[in-house]
C-alpha cells in the first residue's frame, strides 16, 4: 500500500510535486479555488463599456474572471490566481530560468530545467506571427543597445489565435498551463487549508474547510505550495514562523497612443531586455487599460511596455494581505525603467507629452522562508518539521524580477526527487 501524500496547491509547485510523487504516492491536492474557466466575453465587447465610469475598481474584474484575486494597497495592486493550476493560468506562459538567487547558496538545478525543456512545449517559434509593431519595438532596442531576446514559452504556436488573452485564459489552451500536469490526480476544490498539526516534528494532519464542512487529513508527506501569498498564514497557523521578506517583482507598464498599432492581438511578452534588477518587455497591460483613466485609448492604438522590477526583500503577508511599500532604492530602478521605456517609445514616433503611465501592481510574491546555502542539498528549512516541505515562491532566496513559474517547476522537480529518495520505497504494511 502506498504513502499518503497531500499537497496544498495546484499552481506550478504544487501541480509538479503532485506528477513527480504520483507513480511513489497516493497523492490528494488540496485547491482551495474551483477549476478553472476564462474570460468568456470579448474584450471589445467589455471595452464599450469604459466611458461610462462601470470600472471604478480593480477588485471588480474577479466578477469576470473569479480565478483572479487582488489585493489593493495604497501603492499597489496584487494580482494572483486561486483555482486549479494556479496563477500559471494567468501568467503569460514564460519559461524563463530564474535561479540566480539559488545559484548563489549553491543550488544547482542544471539537472530540472534540462528535463523540463524535454518534457514541456517550449518554445520561441511564435517570432513568425509577430506583428509589424512588435518587429519595430525589437529592431528600435536592438540599436539602442537593450540586447532584447525572444522569450521563450510554453506555448503550442500551432494553436494561437493571437487574440492577447494569455494573461486573463487562454480559450484555445495553446498555452501550456499546470493543469496539465494534474491528470489522473485527485484534486479537492474549493477546499481552503486553514492549519496542519504538528507533534514530535511531525506533520500529522491537515485541516480544512469545504463549504460548511470541517474536513481533515492524514498523511505521511505534507506539501506546503499554496503560493507566496498563502504559504505563510498557512505555515504561521502552524506555528512556523515566516520572515518579513516578502518580495513581489512590480510591474509598471509605460504606454503611449499609436494608431492602429494592434499590440492586442499579440502573444503578450514576445521578447525581453534583461536590465539590472528589472526588465522590459511589450505586454498589454489588460488591468490599465480597464481601470486607469489615462488608458482610455482604442484598444488597437495603444503600445506597452512593461517594467518588471527585482524589488528589495522587505515586506510581509498577514491574513491574505500585502504589507509592503516600495524602498527609496525600488523606485529609482523603477524610473530608470520608465526613463528607457519612454526613449523606445518616443523612438517608435511617440511624442513625449503623449506618454502614459499604468497602474502600478505585482504578482510574484514570494520570500518569507528563504533557502540558505545550509538548505542547499535538503530544501528544507530546520523550522519545518521533518515530513512537510515547501514548495513555491516562498522558498526563493531573493527578489527574481523575471517570471519564476519554471524556476518553480525545477525546484517542485528537486524537492519531488529528494522525498522520494528518503521515503518513497517505504510503504505501508
């Protein structure tokens, strides 16, 4: 008879551990949103209604999209998903290696990126179906010097329709997602994790709600993956302290009006310029164009940039909510984003009076239980008791400023290896 497994999230950590301990464990995942479904309205359609003052507020677009939460703050808007596959239904599909952090405490995951290159549909064959606003922004920072670089994704270009949903649902399911890697698994929906018991440096069982119900449990192995937003109250109801360390890579997008310019009909993030601490790269900020007035432009006139920035690890999580306010040092890498962004765009013909900015917001938070170089060969910190690990962005030593979901993956592919080679041939008599 198998060992119990149960993980606590579907998102990219928690969907990979699931497929790795599958073929070793019973494995239940605990989701506590419902599966996933997009954006079924067209964009067009919902744009008519903007003028009319209906958008007064990001938190409404969990209206249209409920996999999509966010968490409004005086100086930004986190946005995340809760649902099956997690937040990696909403990402743009980004498969780039962002292990630097883990680099540098002697982490070596050379062996989990190859796999997952051979395993996933990654790609940078979607350059045949940029369009001629897209190959102009490439060509304008390829001679200012901004190097940019195809991203690669996980994506099945054959089955685009380039219609710039990637980041809201992808209708074709041409972006790869971690549903995906959750076939044949037993997931429990809307099942919210509350606090796993612990005793003797065990965890011994998990609690939860369903509904009205109190459900409960048991397993040999627990895996904590609720994201960098859930991970720490889950840990901290347990009695596992977190740090203040919570880093979030805000994302300012730069725009201005250009006619005709169909940037929304686009993969979003095609290409990227890697700056220091930040990066740039062309994406349809959907959350602007909706709720800031200064985006009140046709939507095929608008081009955006986005600033991605590699924020200083200071900040917390507490109840499901942000406590972090950006460092003086943040915000000068910040304008020195929005300083190159508005040179591309006045490069592209953009007149400098007509540049705009967006709303201001993050969705990678993670680094409220850091790996130390101590943890480098176990990826398990010594709070934790012996049989429950961690396994998403708050296990990230520092502040990434790239998209993490296949830094995720590796290290869900590691920790997976690591628990199946201490207790995965043991079973239950």
């Amino acid at each position: 008879m198998k060992k119990k497994a149960i993980i606590i999230g579907s998102g990219a950590g928690g969907a990979m551990a699931a497929r790795m301990l599958a073929s070793h464990f019973e494995v239940t995942v605990l989701e506590a949103g419902k599966a996933f479904k997009p954006l079924a309205l067209p964009l067009d359609k919902l744009a008519m209604f903007r003028k009319t003052g209906l958008y007064f507020d990001e938190r409404m677009i969990q209206l249209l999209l409920p996999a999509m939460r966010i968490d409004k703050q005086a100086e930004m808007v986190m946005v995340y998903g809760r649902g099956v596959g997690g937040t990696t239904t909403l990402a743009t599909g980004n498969a780039v290696r962002a292990d630097e952090g883990l680099k540098k405490i002697g982490i070596n995951l050379d062996a989990e990126f190859s796999e997952l290159h051979n395993e996933l549909p990654i790609t940078t064959d979607h350059q045949r179906f940029w369009s001629p606003i897209t190959k102009k922004t490439f060509q304008v920072m390829q001679e200012m010097g901004l190097d940019p670089q195809p991203m690669p994704k996980l994506l099945r270009p054959n089955d685009c329709r380039l219609c710039g949903h990637c980041s809201i649902g992808c209708p074709t399911r041409a972006k790869w997602d971690a549903r995906e890697l959750l076939t044949g698994i037993d997931v429990v929906t809307g099942c919210k994790v509350t606090r796993i018991d612990i005793g003797d440096r065990r965890a011994q069982r998990v609690h939860a709600v369903k509904g009205m119900r109190h459900l409960t449990f048991e397993a040999d192995i627990i895996i904590v993956a609720a994201g960098g937003y859930g991970t720490p109250d889950i840990l901290r109801a347990s009695g596992i302290d977190c740090q203040p360390t919570l880093f979030v890579d805000p994302v300012l997008c730069v725009a201005a009006p250009m006619e005709k310019a169909r940037q929304h009909r686009q993969v979003l993030m095609p290409f990227v310029s890697m700056r220091d601490k930040y990066i740039i790269s062309p994406y349809m900020d959907w959350l602007s164009f909706f709720f800031s007035r200064s985006w009140r432009k046709p939507m095929d006139g608008i081009v955006s940039l986005m600033i991605k920035l590699a924020d200083v690890e200071q900040g917390d999580v507490r109840h499901n909510r942000m406590q972090k306010v950006l460092t003086p040092l943040d915000h000068q890498r910040l304008q020195q984003g929005v300083a190159d962004c508005r040179e591309i765009l006045m490069q592209l013909g953009a007149r400098q009076q007509d540049i705009f900015l967006g709303i201001l917001n993050a969705g990678h938070p993670g680094g409220m239980l850091p790996l130390t170089s101590a943890e480098a060969e176990t990826f398990h910190s010594p709070l934790l008791p012996d049989n429950l690990y961690v396994c998403d962005a708050t296990i990230l030593p520092q502040s990434l400023g790239l998209p993490p979901m296949l830094t995720i993956m590796a290290m869900a592919k590691r920790i997976a290896k690591i628990i199946k080679g201490t207790m995965g041939n043991v079973v239950n008599i």
